[in-house]
C-alpha cells in the first residue's frame, strides 16, 4: 500500500491504474460484493490506462498547477486510498486500513516528489520537464515490477 500510495503522490492516475491491472488479472472473491468490485473491471482498468497518458502530457504542460495545490493533494490522496483499499479487501484486511495507509503515503509522496524535483531542476539547470519525465519512467517502471509481483 506505501508504494502505491507513493505513486499516486507523483501521478494521480498511477494508483488505480496498478491497482485494476492487478484486480482485473487477479479477480479477487473478496470484492465481488464489494462496493469496489468495479476496480476488477477489465474496462475501468483500460480506461484508466488512456486517461493516464493524458495525466503524462498534462503534466508537462507550463498552465499544469503545482501538486501541492490543495485539489491535486485531495487527487492524489484519494487516489492512494482507493488503490489501498481495493487491495486490503482483495486480500481480506480492512478497507479502511488500506484506504489511510495509500492516503497517507500518497500525501507524503506528493511533496516529497513535488521538492525533490524541483531542487533536482534548480541545482542541475534542467528543464523542469525533462524531470518530469524522468519521473514517469520511474512510475511506470515500478508499476510495472509492482504488477508483476502477483
């Protein structure tokens, strides 16, 4: 769930785009009444995926506010909390246990990425975007070794 959690602290989309990669691969019985089954959707994860291609474009865009703008905090909080929840109850815990932990590690990873990238751009002299894309491989790459751990 930290690791989620830390995901969608540096892009919102990240999150429940693992997390219904994962569900929708590895249905889990424990969802199926859930008010959560729908992130074991094959549909709902191909939707997330297009829609976080764009989350990769926005960001570079100069009119993108900064994520630590209170709506791109409650983004990316809400965003680790519903990755963290769908995965606590696919594997029986508490859905509110998952949902505080994704929460609160998205929040934590929202500034941490946020000063960290930007004293990266101001003691190197590189292009702010040119980070942000170094920090999308980074999401996707560990999205990528984190569903492939099922």
């Amino acid at each position: 769930m930290i690791s989620l959690g830390a995901l969608a602290g540096m892009r919102t989309l990240s999150a429940p785009v693992i997390t219904t990669h994962i569900l929708s691969n590895h249905p889990s019985k424990k969802l199926e009444k859930s008010p959560l089954r729908f992130m074991q959707s094959t549909t709902v994860a191909a939707v997330l995926k297009v829609l976080s291609v764009t989350e990769l474009i926005a960001d570079k865009l100069p009119s993108t506010p900064n994520r630590t703008e209170p709506a791109g905090v409650a983004g990316r909080c809400l965003s680790g909390a519903l990755a963290g929840a769908s995965i606590y109850k696919a594997v029986g815990g508490k859905t509110l246990t998952g949902a505080l932990i994704g929460g609160t590690a998205a929040i934590a990873a929202t500034y941490g990425s946020y000063y960290l990238r930007k004293s990266i751009v101001k003691a190197n002299h590189i292009a702010d975007p040119l980070i942000g894309a170094a920090e999308d491989a980074l999401v996707i790459g560990a999205g990528i070794s984190l569903s492939k751990l099922t």
